[in-house]
C-alpha cells in the first residue's frame, strides 16, 4: 500500500487541517489542501496549536511484509499477484488480525466453512491465511472458467449468490463496489477471457504439489479442467 505525500507545509495560523484520500492506485495521500483530491472520500483531521505540518520521512508500506507469501502462493495457483494483493488490500488493508462483523478473519478475510474447507489452523497467521486464500480464489476461478470477475463477486457474496443471479455479478452495492475496487486496484483490467487451465501434480521435496497454469505443461502429470 504506498503512501504519497503532497506538500504538508501550511502557512502559520493558530491550527491546521490535513486531508487524507485514496488515489485511483490505492495509495493513501495526505495534503493541506482538499482541492488537490480528485473527487475521492475524504477525511479531515484537526491539528490544534501548530504554525505547520511537516513529514520527515514516507511511511513504510505496510503490505511489503506479505509479498513474499502473496507471490509464492500466488504462482503456486496461478493466480496474478497484482489480483492476490488487491484482495488482500480490499479485503483487510493488509492487516492479518482483521475480522468483520460477519466472523471473516485475518488478511484475506476467510469465513469459517473455508477455513475448514481448506485446514486453516490459525487465520491470524498471514502464511496460514494467504495459503487458503489464494487456493480459494483458485477454485472459484475454476468453478467460472477463469472469469476474475465472477470469481471476485464469488468470493465477496458466496458462489451461491452468483449462480442464484445467472453466473452473473449479483446486484448488491457491496458485492459491485467490492468487484469495482479490485478492478481499480489491480495492475491490469479483471480478465473475462475463458481461458484452458490445466491442473498440474508436482513432486516437490517429497510433497504433493498442486498448481494450476493456463500453458499446456511440457512436462509432468497434469489434467486439463475447462476449455
């Protein structure tokens, strides 16, 4: 989640305001002037008693600390990372202790019939989380023949909820904005393509490896899913 920082120097009066938004990237942006967002939510903060605002130093971005895991994961399924992040950055704004009033934990958000479909021992723990998370949104990719929308309104409302609607987004405000902000978020377009995927079993370190790839494989055993 980067973080820019616009021009913080206000002039001297007895107290000073700060504006906070999100730009169209996802980046959290503080300023001393609201003319500067660019129609996006705004929130205000008071600063009392000071002639000025400074920033020293950019605030670290906080989801550096799971991009190892997001990428491992992410090419474990064959999934885009950029995909995977803008989940993680929608759904918890990468903060692996989340929960929601609806009982979803952790940075992905996972309820708890997929925490056991899926082995989840501790849904705080961000490898644990981001493990049964990326593999979730693997099967819905599957499930919609790898349509990222549909998966995403899928994973939002519940699958049921998309085939109750004609395998189609359903029309709850929450689901279209949640699909609307992924699409924003990630680095290209959600794909609507239907693409072959093929279901690859690996070997690795003794452990049965699943992946999934839209490249026929050269080599190994693998099981083509949907055309």
């Amino acid at each position: 989640m980067g973080i820019a920082l616009l021009f913080l120097t206000v002039p001297a009066v007895a107290w000073a305001q700060i504006y906070s938004w999100r730009d169209a990237n996802g980046n959290l942006v503080l300023s001393s002037h609201a003319q500067a967002a660019p129609g996006a939510p705004l929130r205000v903060y008071d600063v009392p008693r000071t002639d000025s605002i400074r920033s020293t130093r950019p605030v670290s971005r906080r989801g550096d600390a799971f991009e190892d895991l997001i990428v491992e994961h992410a090419r474990l399924n064959d999934v885009r990372p950029d995909l995977v992040r803008a989940v993680v950055q929608v759904e918890s704004g990468f903060n692996p202790l989340a929960r929601s009033a609806k009982g979803a934990l952790g940075l992905m958000q996972l309820m708890p019939a997929t925490m056991h479909e899926f082995g989840v021992q501790n849904p705080f723990d961000p490898a644990d989380n981001v493990r049964a998370g990326v593999a979730y949104l693997r099967q819905l990719l599957d499930r919609y023949d790898n349509n990222e929308t549909l998966a995403l309104a899928a994973y939002n409302a519940g699958p049921g909820a998309v085939d109750k609607h004609g395998q189609a987004v359903p029309p709850y405000a929450e689901t279209r904005s949640y699909v609307a902000q992924i699409d924003r978020l990630a680095s290209r377009p959600l794909s609507l393509r239907e693409n072959r995927i093929y279901k690859v079993t690996e070997i690795v370190d003794g452990r049965t490896v699943v992946r999934y790839t839209d490249k026929k494989p050269t080599s190994g055993a693998y099981e083509l899913l949907s055309r």
